[in-house]
C-alpha cells in the first residue's frame, strides 16, 4: 500500500554532500520531511524524498551550505510528464483501465457442467429469469436463489453450485440417481421371486420359506413369506429377508445391418486460439478446423490491480474424430455380434453363475439378428410389501 501511494505521489533518488549533512536530515525530521532509504557512501549520503518536498530539502540544505542533486525521478507523475503532449494517448488509456474496471462488475460468460438429461439450455433459461446472464451486475445476483430455484424447477439435481471466477460464472450440477424403492427394517415384506426360474437353494434369514429346491416358480410367487403363524395360532407379521438361488433363462437379442457407421477417434488433436472481449470470440487465427472432431474450451483471463478484466484467451482443443462406412458380409456381422453379445452378458450377468449358453443368428437381406439364450444361476428374491388394514398399536409387526 506504502509503495502504491509513492508510485502515485511521485518521488526523487538524491544526493546530499557537505560538512553538516547530519544536521540537514535533523531539520528535515522536524520540519516533517519524509526522507527513507538515508545510507552513506563515502562523503555523499544518499536518500529518497517525496518529488514535492525536495526543493524544502533543499533550502534547508543550502542553510547548512550542503548541496543536493536528483538522482532519479520515479512514480505516475513523471510518466504522465513525459506525455503531456499528448493527452490523447493519456486519455485513452485512462479510459480503458477505468472502462475495464467497470466492466469487471458484469457477467460476461455462464458455463453449465455435470448435467445429462436436463439440458444446457434449460438450465441457463431459468438462470436467466433469475437474474443470472450475460451483462448482468454480479452484485446483483443471488447465487442462492438461483440454486433453489434450479432445484425446484426441474428437481432432478442432487446438489448445484454456483461459482465466480471473474467475469466467467460456472454453475456445476449433479443430477439425482434413480433409487429403487428400500423398504424400511419395520415394514412387514413377503420375498418373491423377480424372474420365473427353477429353485436352487433356500436361505431365510428371516421369515418362512414356502418353496423348497427343484421347485418351478413363477415372476412374483412367494418364496419367503412374512406371515408366521406360531404354535398357539397368534400371526405375526415380519420383515421378511432371504437369499433364493434359481436357475433362470435369459435371452439377449442383438441386430447387425450389412450397411453399418463406425465413429473412432483419429488421435489428431489441434488448438485454437480466440480473443474473448465481453463475451465476443475474435479468432486469432486464420481458416477452420475440418473434419468431425469433439471440442473444449480453457479460458485465461486477463487480470488489472487483482480484478479480472472481461477479455482474455479462450483456447479451444479439437479432438479429432471419423466415421467410416462399412459393408459387412454375413461373417462380419456375425463377428461384430459376437463382440457385442459379449460385452453385454459381461453387463448383465455380473453377479449371475453362467451354466449355458446358445447362439442362434438369423441372416436376412439387410443384415444379421443374434439371440443369445442364457441358463444361469442367480438370486431371485427382491422384497414385496405386506400391506395391514389394521395392525394393533401395542404392537404394529403383529396381530391376533
């Protein structure tokens, strides 16, 4: 701050020679001359004073018969001095600082990340009803209000977060993962069976099972019931939790066409760089990028005194890509079949045993159809809830 202040007042190196230098400097501390730096080289002692206070210093060297000289002169008043004919330039650069200042209160660029089904025009449209745009004052803006709002319109987002970085507003959102239904542990719940299979083993860690192994269930029978009748016919009502082994048949299905498009990317990456002033893209170069690629911007803003102005440099990174069109013959897409078949049963049947499976492809004019036949092993039982009319209070899992 010291330093800013002298930058703007102006100052002088100087040097001060004679037989009373001591004195001189003791008359320019009562005086409230404001000296620093004082060291003694030799004979000369030499120091630095505000530009304005040094003819003072002066006179009051010349009562003690010393002479002073100016070194150096420093600081914005020596600078504009050196341009004072020509206060065009001056003034233009006075205008442009004081412009740019002013500038940096407003929005000039508003970037939505982490959002999938809700769309980037959605989300800016209702930033923009709330006072979140483009040339919009950033003292303005609640960046509360607006997240509240973000989540109640579309309510899909699990968290949404609003941050300033300059003149450039990033609004970052995660959208909500569909959560199956969980029934809590006091809700009396049947287990049943999620596919048609043939039962493999039965393990009930809580309530009855009512199938046994090689039994033949079909989608949604009772395998575990949380209906318990006890030896003095008193029911009782449980949260009812198994494991249920079953052999089940799956089908996969899978089409090919002979005519078929491939997008891969080609490695090639190039860069690209813009001026951005107040939102505005100037390339700086000449000619455009060709071709299919995907594309991602890194911005450098310029900065003044701390502030970021509303200019800078985007650059923008092309990743290269191709599509190329393939006519397959029937081994081909038999092949490409395969791979796929695969990687999806790799998908599906994670946690499943796989005791068989069959091929059967079907070749038509336009292209080839896989259906993949699965026996596996897996855990059929998912939870179904038992609903009471009326439960007693003293006790709400049973009833006489």
């Amino acid at each position: 701050m010291v330093t800013a202040i002298r930058q703007l007042r102006g100052w002088v190196s100087f040097s001060l020679e004679g037989a009373e230098i001591g004195r001189v400097l003791s008359d320019a501390a009562h005086s409230e001359l404001m000296v620093w730096r004082v060291a003694k080289r030799g004979g000369v002692v030499q120091g630095r004073c505000y530009a304005r206070e040094y003819h003072r210093l002066a006179r009051l060297a010349r009562k003690r018969h010393c002479r002073t000289r100016v070194v150096k002169r420093h600081g914005a008043p020596f600078v504009l001095n050196r341009y004072r004919w020509r206060w065009g330039v001056v003034a233009g650069a006075v205008i442009v600082v004081a412009a740019s200042l002013i500038l940096s209160n407003f929005v000039w660029s508003v970037e939505v990340n982490g959002n999938v089904n809700v769309t980037t025009k959605e989300i800016l449209q209702v930033a923009k009803e709330n006072g979140l745009t483009e040339g919009a004052l950033k003292a303005g803006i609640d960046y509360n209000d607006i997240e509240y709002q973000l989540k109640k319109q579309f309510n899909k987002f699990a968290w949404i977060s609003i941050n300033e970085n300059g003149t450039h507003i990033t609004i970052e959102v995660s959208e909500l993962n569909p959560k199956p239904d969980i029934l809590k542990f006091t809700d009396p719940c049947d287990v049943v069976a999620k596919y048609d299979g043939v039962i493999q083993s039965v393990e009930p860690y809580r309530g009855k099972a009512v199938v046994k192994p090689n039994d033949f269930v079909r989608k949604g029978s009772i395998l575990v019931s949380g209906v318990v009748e006890d030896a003095f016919e008193k029911t009782h009502y449980y949260h009812a939790t198994a494991e249920v082994i079953a052999q089940v048949e799956h089908t996969l299905t899978l089409e090919q066409p002979f005519d078929a498009s491939v997008t891969i990317k080609t490695g090639e990456v190039q860069k690209r760089n813009y001026l951005t002033i107040f939102g505005l893209r100037i390339p700086l170069f000449i000619g455009g990028v060709e071709g299919e690629y995907d594309t991602s911007d890194s911005y450098s803003w310029l900065s003044l005194f701390g502030k970021e102005l509303p200019f800078g440099i985007t650059e923008r990174t092309f990743t290269m890509k191709q599509t190329d069109h393939l006519t397959l013959d029937e081994a081909g897409a038999k092949r490409l079949l395969t791979e796929q078949v695969q990687q999806k049963e790799a998908e599906e049947f994670a946690d499943c045993k796989i005791l068989a499976r069959e091929y059967n492809f079907t070749t038509t004019e336009t292209g080839v159809t896989l259906s993949a036949d699965y026996t596996v092993e897996q855990d059929i039982a998912e939870q179904q809830q038992i609903y009471l009319s009326q439960q007693p209070e003293e006790n709400p899992t049973e009833s006489e």
